[in-house]
C-alpha cells in the first residue's frame, strides 16, 4: 500500500555545500589556502603607492589599488564563508570544542583582513576629487562604487598611521577599558528583593529584565526599586565611564577632523543628518499615537497612568496560540504565497532544500539568525522551535532576512553588504506579511485577533518612545559633557527630563528611572555611540514599505525588489529615491509611516472597550 501521509517537513539543516565533513581534507585545504593568501595580500597592500593623481602618471596607483581591492573583497568572501560555516556548527552544538577551537583560530585571521583594509585607507587617503574619479573608473571596480565611496569617507578622517595604531593600542587599558569596568560592575551586581510574602532574596541584576516583565505589579515594583538601589551606590563610577568614554570619543573625532558628534554613528549607519531630524521630528510631532497604546495598558491595568516598572508589563489579551512545527511552516508558507508569490516559492525551496535549522535538542545556543556564504551563494536560518507563535514569527523573520540575501546574491560581494538602518526592513516586512495572513485566515476568532492585534502593537512604544527617549538624552548628555564632565545627579535630570518629555502624562508623575542611564548597558559601548536609532528607522521603514504594499498590491513587489537590490550599493536616501521615488529626508515621509501603525492602534483600542477593560 502506498503512504498517503505527508512525510514530516525536515527540522534541521544540511551543510554539507560549505563542506561535506567539519573535519574533512577540504575544510583544511580552504582554510589553509586563504591563510596563505591573507598573507601574500597584506605583503602587496603594504607596498600600494598612493592614489595620488588623475594624470596618466597615477594610472599604475590606480590600477593597483583596484587590484588591490579586488584581492580584498575576494578574501572577505573567503572569510565569511568561513565564519558563516564556523558560526552555524557553534549555534548549532554550543559543546563542540573542536569547532571553538577553530572558532578563536579563525578571529585571528579576519583580524588580518583589517590590516589590509587599513592599508587601502592609507593608499586612498590622498586622493582628490579627480583623482578619486579616475579610480572609480578603473575596470576591476564596476559596480563597487558605494562601497569605495565609505572606504573614502573613512580614509579623510583618519589620523596619520602612526597615531592610528596608537590610538588602537592605548584603547586597550583606555576607551574600551571603562566598558569593561561597566560590565564588570553591572554582571556582578545583585539586589534585594523583598517577596509579598516578606521573604527576601539576593538577585543578580541580569534577572532584573524578567522580574520587570512579570503581571504581579508589586513584584514588578520591588525589582525596579531595589535595582535602582543597587544602580545609585555605583553612580560615581557610572558615571565616570559614561563621561570617560564620550570624553575619549571627543578627542578623537577632534583629532580625526570629525565636526559634530552624531557625523561617525551617521556615517555608520549610512544617512544623511537631514534624514536623521526629519525622522525625530515626525516621531516628536506624533507621539501621541504610541501614548494611546500605553494608555490602554493602564486601562487593562486598571491605574490611571503607568509607572516606568510598568512598561514591561505583559497585557494579557488572549492566550499564545501553540502550534507544531509542521503547522508554523504551512502558516508562513499560506500567508506567503497568498501575499507574495515569488518569496512562498523561495520559502517552500529552503524548507525543503534543509536550509532551516529549527529543532528543539540540548546544546544548541538560544536566538535566531540568518547567515550566508558568499562563495556558495547559499542562506541559511537558525532558531529553536519551541512550539508558540512567536516561533513562527521568528521564522517568518529570519526567512525575510534570507529573502534579502537572496535578492542580492548575484551581484558581487562588495555590493550585498547593507548598513545596519536597512538590516531590518526585509525581515520586519516579512513578519508582517505573516500577520496580516494570519488576520484573514477563515473562522478567525476573536480571541485570536486580539492576540494578533496586541501582538503587532505591542512593541511600537519601544520604536516611537523608549528609543526617541535614549537618543533624546544621549544627544543633551553629549552635548554637555562637550564643556565638561557631568555629575551623576545632572545625569539623573537629563533622563528624567527626556522620560516626561517623550512619554508625557501617560507616565506617573514621580515614577520615571532616573538611574535608566546607569542600568541600560547600551549607553556603554565602545565601539558605537547612539546605538538605538537605526532600528526605529527600520522599523519605520518598514512601516512605509507594508504600507504602500498594502495600497499597490502585487504591482508593488517589483519596486520592492529593486530597492532590495539597491541596499548594498546606495546610500539610504537614494536607494529609497531610485527605486520607490520617496525623499526620507522629509519629515512628511516619516509621519506617513507612523500614522500607518495607526489602524492596528484602532483596532486595539476596539478590542479593549469591547471587553469592557
Ligand atoms: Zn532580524
């Protein structure tokens, strides 16, 4: 008798394309072979004459440091086949130490890659305008305009190599130095937490989210004030870090030519100022919209305002729908090809080609990502499926973030690498996507709606107000701290003041967190200033982009694509402007956007007076 039954859909993946054994002679001849050729790479930057002239004097310099570029761009791909492959096996068996081993192996040789792009900076530093021109048209640098374009903009504002590598190297016990302090204080820091039933328990500070997350409102409460208890015996050395750290930041962009303070996390999140203000300014002209969300929390809650231990709060409207692996991939697949033909086909080919790791097993490292090899052209997902539905919308997610790979997988590497502002457009589309499918799906009922319409509003307060807030006293902190260090309780003012200016009467009076900018390790990082605002303009792009698919219908997802195709070799702006025709440099652009988060804002306000909450 034949099997009628569908076989069960695979749950984990096959890499056996990077190379058929992790042990295997042709991991080791890969491995060896780009060691070998690293080296010889870094021998040849290290002799590039400068780009100096546009005459047919410079043309060897020209064509060098083309070939040169060449020689980089191949050996990165190299690598991250490599660190794609390494990366997945590590997530996928977090016990393997052969292939931790190989992990800490690997880190040295990409740190080698950065003394090659180094050297390209140097060659490229001198040159002007015309001669950077006559590079450009160098054959062995078609279509890697936009990436040269940042190399250059990174190459004008940098010091003399001499006191790069100094800098570097007193960043060891100096910059990067007050980050560990920070880590150091904030992995060992506990507090006490009196329980209702008057016991009372040493905490770590790294449970203090999950505490702030938990119905029981007293519970909440306690973990807030004991946090902060513990937070304002350290304000001192707090604050030293936060002032050392934007203290140290100052004098290099001083020493590197940089003017302001926001030019170096523009540039790394690849816009432009005008895009960045125009973006706050709607998000300031509209804050009333995420307020509504919040208000309805205090609603179901039954306060008339919250307070900030309230934020987290989960606002219990339906019970979180469960659904088994095969189930998750037919919802995701239904609401694919129902919406977006093209990415359905593309899904139903990488579940079946085993490109998903997915299963629940020991070992396995918490998270979801999508990676890819550039030499093998190839995506692949990894999460854990625990069975709810927020597994499938993680997959849902990361299959967006594979979708966008994909789109570019033909054009050379250089130019399928994207700023961290347009990493999440695709993924966030693709959730989308799979809500509005879920939402139209026969004999919805209500409980399900309301779970669905709670779970695509509930995070716009994070976008549209705790993030504004952050980058709101980030820019007045950096702003003071220009003229001289600021004191732990002018800090306090700061937060505070930003807290009551973004959240308004919403927010308890009284109930901020004034030690917000102790306790959020974001402020923290070393190596990236202002580090939130690139996912609210994601998240806003998105937005805009659901939107106006949502108008358009099928005759949208062409532009889509093309803008797809346009993240790796535009900036913001003009891949937005070439493909889809809108000027993000335009406040209207991005009030659009919000207000187009705001019938789902309607549909929960519906759903929570139809309760009678
Ligand atoms: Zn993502």
């Amino acid at each position: 008798m034949a099997n009628t039954a569908a076989a069960p859909l695979p749950q984990t993946w096959d890499l056996a394309s990077y190379f058929p054994t992790f042990a295997g002679p042709e991991f080791a001849a890969f491995k060896n072979g780009f060691r070998t050729d690293l080296a010889g790479a870094l021998a040849q930057a290290e002799a590039l004459p400068e780009v100096k002239s546009a005459d047919t004097a410079g043309a060897d310099a020209r064509a060098a440091w083309a070939g040169a570029f060449a020689v980089y761009e191949d050996l990165s791909a190299r690598g991250a086949h490599l660190v794609s492959y390494l990366g997945c096996l590590s997530a996928a068996n977090a016990a393997d130490e052969a292939v931790q081993a190989e992990d800490a192996a690997l880190a040295l040789l990409i740190a080698e890659l950065g003394k090659i792009k180094t050297q390209l900076l140097r060659a490229l530093r001198p040159a002007d305008d015309a001669a950077y021109a006559a590079l450009l048209a160098e054959p062995a640098l078609a279509g890697a305009g936009h990436s040269v374009g940042l190399l250059r903009a990174e190459a004008v504002y940098q010091m003399p190599a001499a006191l790069e590598a100094l800098a570097a190297d007193l960043g060891v016990d100096g910059f990067k130095a007050w980050t560990r302090l920070y880590e150091t204080i904030a992995g060992k820091l506990t507090f006490e937490l009196e329980k209702s039933d008057g016991t009372r328990e040493t905490v770590p500070m790294a449970q203090r989210q999950a505490l702030l997350s938990q119905p029981d409102r007293a519970l909440r409460r306690a973990a807030f004030e004991a946090g902060n208890c513990a937070w304002a015996a350290h304000a001192d050395t707090c604050a030293a870090a936060l002032n050392g750290l934007a203290g140290t930041r100052f004098t290099l962009y001083a020493r590197r030519g940089r003017g302001h303070f926001l030019d170096v996390p523009l540039h790394d999140a690849g816009v432009a100022r005008a895009t960045l203000d125009a973006m706050f300014a709607a998000i300031a002209a509209n804050y009333e919209l995420p307020r509504r969300i919040l208000k309805l929390g205090a609603r179901i809650q039954g306060t008339p305002t919250l307070a900030w231990y309230d934020l987290g709060a989960p606002r219990p409207l339906a019970p979180l729908p469960a659904y088994t692996w095969d189930e998750g991939v037919a919802a995701v697949q239904s609401a694919f090809d129902a919406a977006y033909p093209k990415l359905g086909d593309y899904f139903r080919r990488i579940v079946r080609a085993r490109w998903i790791e997915a299963e629940k097993r020991a070992n396995k490292r918490g998270g979801a990502f999508q990676t890819s090899s550039p030499v093998t052209r190839e995506e692949r997902i990894y999460m854990t499926f625990g069975g709810t539905i927020n597994d499938v919308v993680t997959l849902a997610h990361e299959a967006g973030h594979a979708w966008h790979t994909h789109v570019l997988s033909d054009l050379r590497p250089c130019a399928r690498d994207y700023a961290m502002t347009l990493a999440e457009t695709a993924s966030t589309f693709a959730e989308q996507i799979l809500v509005r499918g879920l939402l139209a799906e026969p004999g919805l009922t209500p409980e399900r709606r309301a779970f669905l319409v709670d779970m695509e509003t509930g995070h716009v307060p994070a976008y549209l107000l705790n993030i504004p807030m952050r980058f709101i006293f980030e820019h007045r902190f950096h702003a003071e701290r220009k003229a001289g260090v600021v004191s732990p309780t002018r800090l306090g003012e700061l937060m505070v003041a930003a807290q009551r200016e973004v959240y308004g009467e919403v927010l308890e009076l009284g109930a901020e967190d004034p030690w917000f900018w102790a306790s959020k390790q974001h402020f923290y990082f070393a190596d990236v200033a202002f580090y939130n605002f690139p996912y609210t303009f994601g998240f806003l792009l998105s937005q805009a982009l659901a939107a106006q698919f949502r108008r358009e219908g099928a005759e949208f997802l062409p532009k889509y694509e093309a803008f797809l195709r346009e993240t790796g070799r535009a900036s913001c702006e003009d891949a937005v402007r070439r493909t889809l025709g809108w000027d993000i440099r335009e406040t209207q652009f991005w009030a659009d956007a919000i207000v187009a988060v705001a019938p789902a804002v309607e549909a929960l306000e519906q759903i929570v007076v139809a309760r009678g909450q």
